[in-house]
C-alpha cells in the first residue's frame, strides 16, 4: 500500500510539472514587443490544456488550446511604443506571468562577425570610443538586446538558451556594437524603446542562413552533415546548419526589421552567386517571419587585403552586395569604404562601428520611420561618357553636391590596355554637383573608369550628407 501511495504521488507530482505554460528563451522578462501589431506568443502546456493570456494594458484575453503534444500559438495586440512596463501572464491552471516588458521597435541583427563584435571588442580588435559608449548608456531609455548562442544544429530548433537583457553602462560591453549604435540612434531620435535581437555567427557564409529546402532547390551545397564537413573544414562555412540553430529559433518572434552585416566568408564566389543567395535569404526570412516585406537593411564589406592590396576580390563581393540592392524589395545598404583607418589593411574587424550602427540607422530612420531630414544613402555611380581624353562621371544620390571639389582619390582609369592608373578628379566651378571630370596623363584615351575598386582601397568622396562614394566599375572585365 505505501509503494502504491508513493507511485501515486509521484505520478501526481509529474502530472503538476506539465500543468505549468513552459515558454521558449525569447518570452522572458524585459522582453521589447513589436508596437501596434498582433505579436505571436507560444509554448508548451499540458496536451490538449487550455491556456489563458491576460497582459497589463488591455481587458482583453486570449484563450488557445494546445494540441495533442502540448503545442500552442497564440497573438495579442501589443500597444503603442512607450517606456511603461507592462506584464503578461499565462495561465492553464498555474499562473507565470513575465514583467519588465516594454512595447517599441524590434530588429534583427544578422551576419557574421562584423555584426557580432560587442562594443567590449574582440581580442586584438576595439571598438572605437569604448569608455564613452559606457559612460554614455546611463542616458538610455528602453535599450534591450538578447543574444542568441550561435551553435550549429542539423536540424531546425525551435528554442535557444538565451535572455533579454536591459542595456546599461554594465550590459552594454556585450552587445553587438553595430546592433546598439543602431539601437541608441533610433531610440533616441523617436523616443521609443528598441530592441535587438542578435542572432549571428562570425565567419559564416550566405549559404549558413539558408534552409534546407532552399539548398536543395536553388544550389548544389551538401545538407547531409557528413557531406558537409567533408566539403568544409571549418564550420563557420557549413551551409544550413547556422539557421538551424541560430536563426530557427527566433522565426516565431514578431519584428519589425532586419539588420545584417556579413560577406566576407563569401569573397571569391563567382559571377553573381553572392547577390542571387542573398535575395534568396532575405526571401525565405521574409516568409518565415511572416509579418510582411519587413525592411532588410546591409552593410557593404569594408576594404580589407584579402591577397594582394591592387587585387579586386573585396570589390566583386561589395559589387554583388550593391547588385543585391536592386534584387531585394524594401532595402537599403550601408558603404563603409571610409570607415576603416588606412593602419588596418589586415584587420578583418574595423574599429569604425559608431559609422556603421548609425548609417543603418538613417536608413530606418528616413525609409521605415519617415522621418525628415536625413540623408541616408550613398552616392553611386549612374553613367560616364568618354571625350576630349577626359571621362565625364555622373553620379546619384549627392543631395546637393560633393564634398570636394578637387584632390579626390580613389579614381582610376584604364585605356584599351586595361591598365588602370590614378586619375585625377575635378568638379565644375559651376552648374550640376554630381558631374566629376577625370583625367590621367598616363591614360589619353580613357574607355573606363574605377573607383576604390581594389582589395584595399580608400576614397575621399562623398555627398552633402558625409556618405562614402560606392566602389565601382564602368567595365565588366574579367
């Protein structure tokens, strides 16, 4: 009798452990919710439980019942942005109720390790101005990021061990620099919380963010784990493996944009491989998420010695990056040819994050938010006629004019030999700002025109709103 009754009891005690709502990670305390919308909320009950969500800012209450493995998925209507707390609770019968939640603008931080780099830095690579972005993040108001572990899995994974943290002068050192350099700037300039939810890996490739069926459909890279760490060595390059684990898990959580950062792993793809699978990626992550065309903004690879300085490797790849602008809707894409010092030709991790984070940030700014003002996009190059011995380069987006009227560098050009010399650059004293005249001596008859379009290269033009010239080319060679 007294086995039976422990046996009971123990089955009772099992039967109270699964009574309880299990929520993934990413529903936690200090959580920031996606304003004005229907934000998806989920977890784990009893099979076939009814479980009631009831939150701080509304009489209304949402009932779901979880289905024959204890499954369930569920919205509520989240408020406009503010920096009051708000709770939710959940409740099959046990009540768990998550506090400290705020309602404002969710992003997505994606990519390598440009994106990953903390405001801390990595070893050997800083951060510029590290102590004044500490002393700096008392002022923040609704900052909150949560990182999720970059691991690989074989197959999709529906939760990660990971928690949001508020950002202060003690948390800040550990969030992405670029992430929170956006962040603080849309914070601030709108006066709303932001969160950010850092899902990265460093060194890995487009291919790493693709799933399964994409792979298979669209490329010839293995899924099967054993054909892929036969074809990789390292495992930053396995394709699939780091959306399975990283990225999965996130896919439920209703956001409001997508910020990413990555390349470098993809330079020497060839023709236009990269810009293709990018496209793709951002599809596919559109339709995960399910909340619309969300915007995807990118940063361009920084000008980096990957072989030799004079060679073109980096610049094919930010060539297939400016070429995936025009493939992927509701997009922006942040030039970074000035934010690298020249001491840092192998430094794969510029110290320049302030640049990037609010370049990315102009462009939420001015294309999501509508907000007046800004200048958000680079000049590129539009068309070049060639005449008098002289290239007549016309350029888009100066907003008004360029930096300088003389002394540029970066521009080249080449005759039929197809060597490239250093050109010369000049604006006219008068009329369009956007109308620069080349010359080289060692070049007479010009037939093309390059700017910055080496593996290490650094100019010095940009428009009226200090944004770098896009590296280019008015060739096709090989």
């Amino acid at each position: 009798m007294k086995r039976f009754l422990t046996i009971a009891c123990l089955a009772l005690a099992a039967a109270w452990a699964q009574a309880k709502v299990t929520l993934p990670h990413l529903l936690g305390d200090h959580m920031i919710l996606q304003q004005n919308t229907d934000a998806r909320l989920w977890g784990k009950a009893t099979p076939n439980a009814t479980v009631k969500v009831t939150v701080s800012w509304s009489t209304a209450v949402s009932t779901v019942k979880a289905d024959a493995q204890g499954n369930w998925k569920t919205t509520v209507h989240t408020p406009k942005a503010s920096f009051e707390e708000l709770s939710i609770t959940f409740d099959d019968g046990e009540k768990l109720t998550l506090s400290g939640i705020l309602s404002g603008e969710v992003w997505v931080a994606a990519g390598q390790s440009n994106m990953e780099m903390p405001v801390k830095g990595f070893n050997m690579c800083p951060v510029e101005g590290y102590n004044d972005v500490v002393a700096d993040a008392v002022r923040n108001r609704g900052i909150h990021h949560v990182k999720v572990p970059s691991v690989i899995r074989q197959h999709p994974q529906d939760d990660a061990n990971c928690h949001w943290e508020v950002v202060d002068n003690k948390t800040v050192q550990n969030t992405s620099a670029t992430g929170y350099f956006f962040a603080r700037l849309v914070s601030r300039t709108l006066d709303i919380p932001v969160g950010i939810i850092e899902a990265n890996k460093g060194g890995s490739r487009v291919e790493g963010w693709l799933n399964e069926e994409n792979l298979k459909r669209y490329t010839d890279e293995p899924t099967d784990s054993i054909e892929i760490r036969q074809k990789y060595r390292t495992d930053m390059h396995y394709p699939m493996m780091w959306y399975n684990g990283t990225m999965h898990p996130v896919l439920n959580y209703t956001v409001g944009g997508i910020i990413f950062y990555q390349g470098c792993s993809n330079v020497g793809d060839p023709g236009n491989r990269y810009s293709e699978r990018l496209a793709l990626m951002v599809k596919q992550w559109r339709e995960e998420f399910d909340c619309g065309e969300i915007p995807f903004y990118f940063v361009q690879i920084a000008p980096f010695n990957f072989s030799e300085p004079q060679k073109d490797e980096n610049a094919r790849l930010q060539e297939q990056q400016f070429r995936a602008l025009s493939l992927i809707p509701n997009s922006g894409l942040v030039c970074t040819n000035d934010a690298v010092y020249p001491y840092e030709i192998e430094q794969i991790h510029p110290t320049q994050k302030r640049k990037v984070g609010e370049r990315l940030a102009y462009l939420a700014l001015s294309k999501t938010y509508g907000v007046e003002g800004f200048i958000c996009e680079s000049p590129s190059f539009s068309s070049v006629e060639f005449k008098d011995n002289k290239a007549f380069v016309i350029l888009d987006n100066v907003f008004g004019g360029l930096n300088r009227a003389d002394g540029m560098v970066g521009f080249e050009l080449a005759g039929e030999d197809r060597v490239f010399h250093p050109a010369e650059g000049t604006l006219p004293l008068y009329g369009a700002g956007n109308r620069i005249t080349l010359t080289s001596p060692e070049v007479p008859h010009p037939v093309a025109v390059r700017y910055c379009f080496r593996n290490f290269q650094l100019g010095n033009v940009a428009n009226m709103g200090g944004l770098p010239l896009f590296p280019f080319r008015s060739d096709d060679w090989e």
